[in-house]
C-alpha cells in the first residue's frame, strides 16, 4: 500500500508536562488562533493533519499524542481521563498559550471539556467533535472494567512484518476503512513505529488503549459542562454507521449557548470521515471568539 505524504512540514516538538512523561506535538501553519487538535483513544495527533493543512493559511495548528500514543511516552497503568487533562493544562501554561481553540474528537473532546473549564482564561472556543460524554448514569458496576471491549482490545494484533502489511491489514478493518484516505495515511506515519526489534507496532499499545476505555467511568467532562463560558460547537453523530455515538443528546443543552449540528447517517469516527465538517466549524468558532 503506498502512503501520501503530508503536504505541508510539521515540525515536531515535546514537552515535559509531569514526572516521566513527555508529550509530543507537532506544529504547522501561521497566525492565530492557535488550534489544538486532540485525538480519540487509540490514535495519534497525526490524524488531524490534513484537517491543519486546510487551515494552514489563516491558523496555526498544534496535533498533540496524548500520553501513551505515538511518539510521547508510555507511562504504567492508569490511563485515567484526568491525567490528560493535567497533561494539556501543563502544555498550555508551559507554552503560555492564550486564545486557544481546542478541537477534540471522543476522549480528546472530553480532556477538551475539562481543560477549558479549568484554564477558561487561555481557551477561546471548543470544538467536540463525538466527545464521550454518555448519558448520565448511576455507579457503574463492579467488575465493568472487564468489558468484553476491553478484554478484546488487549488481545488485538499490535505487530506486523513491514509498516506496509500493517497498513494493509488495518485499512481493510474498522474504523479504519470508513476513515478518508488522506487522514489514514497521515495516521500511519505516527500511529505505527518501529519495535527496535525489526518489527512495526502500534504506537498506542493495546494496554494502554484497554486502560483507557477501563477508566471511562472517571471522566469529570460532564460535571464541567455548565461551567463552560466560551463559544461551544458540538457535532453528533446519529450513530447508524458503524460505532454507534458517544455524546448523550442533552450535551449541547447542559452548555450555555452552546450550538450543535448533528450529521446523518454517521457514527463515533465522524470527524476523521468528514474532514470539511471539522474545518468548517473551526472557522465558525473563530469568528464567534473574534
């Protein structure tokens, strides 16, 4: 399988956000506002490059690895959901980063949630694309971290022969094979690395991805919500594609003046489908904080 290579140069950077961990971003693009793209479980910041070459022009873009994803590091188990958002917190005060649009996919968009409601002085606008914000719930029951889901992903095949066979096996499964081919490709790069060992792995391990989704139960994304102050753009999938959606529909009620769109016909993976959808509501959001 051939790979497109990125169109534009991405420089990457870490930083140094907590003991042990070292957070990878890559930064493209002019101007301002800064956006901040942050991924869903499994993935990396690479995945939002084609999104930031369409807004390379008038914006720049920052594509974060969450802790445990592509090149940043891999700490030991928890991968619980406040730990990235201590992770981002730190990457915007380091940086001394200000006007900030957080555009936030699944775990990213619910980190996205948090770290505005935090840090409301250095976030301008949020834009939750599928952000896993379920529909609000009792105490979760004992033993539910040992979902069949999580059991499943830590037994998922995480090695291959050649970067190319890995490409290959992953393209013709989901989600992958729903993904537009641009994002797909510019995933790879990132989202595959090299064991030491001659091998090609997944940059995100299996371990790590069935940590997160065990501690899902802990996101504080929810309890936030009402306390969030700046233009809020949701998009929502109806979830009769594929993953069905993680964002309860009383999400944009429970945000003040917050604004959705709703797509048909799509599920969780939306935002790396639909690449103009993403784009569009970044340009929406900055007018809105201008």
């Amino acid at each position: 399988m051939s790979l497109e290579p990125s169109r534009l140069p991405f420089t990457q950077h870490i930083a140094v956000v907590a003991p042990g961990v070292r957070l990878s971003f890559e930064q493209t693009g002019i101007g301002d506002p800064r956006v901040i793209f942050l991924h869903a479980t499994g993935f990396s910041g690479s995945c939002w490059r084609p999104h930031a070459e369409q807004l390379a022009e008038s914006m720049s873009s920052v594509l974060v690895d969450l802790r445990g994803h592509g090149r940043s590091s891999k700490p030991p188990e928890p991968y619980r959901w406040a730990y990235f958002v201590d992770d981002i917190v730190s990457l915007l005060d380091e940086g001394d980063w200000r006007g900030v649009i957080l555009c936030g996919h699944s775990v990213g968009g619910a980190t996205a949630i948090q770290v505005a409601a935090r840090r409301p002085d250095r976030v301008s606008a949020l834009v939750l694309v599928e952000p896993v914000v379920p529909e609000p719930r009792g105490a979760p029951r004992e033993g539910a971290s040992e979902s069949p889901l999580i059991e499943r992903t830590r037994r998922r095949r995480a090695s291959w022969d050649s970067r190319e066979a890995a490409a290959e096996y992953l393209r013709q499964r989901a989600p992958y094979d729903s993904w537009d081919r641009s994002v797909f490709d510019a995933w790879v790069d990132t989202g595959l690395t090299d064991s030491g060992t001659g091998d090609i792995e997944l940059s995100c391990p299996p371990w790590v991805e069935a940590s997160v989704f065990a501690e899902t139960a802990g996101s504080g994304a929810a309890a936030d919500l009402a306390d969030l102050r700046i233009p809020t753009w949701i998009a929502r999938a109806t979830g009769d594609r594929g993953m069905r959606s993680t964002c309860d529909p009383s999400v944009a009620q429970r945000i003040p003046g917050a604004r959705e769109v709703v797509v048909e016909r799509s599920g969780h993976f939306l935002p790396l489908e639909d690449i103009g959808l993403v784009v569009r509501l970044i340009h929406e959001a900055r007018a809105a904080s201008s």
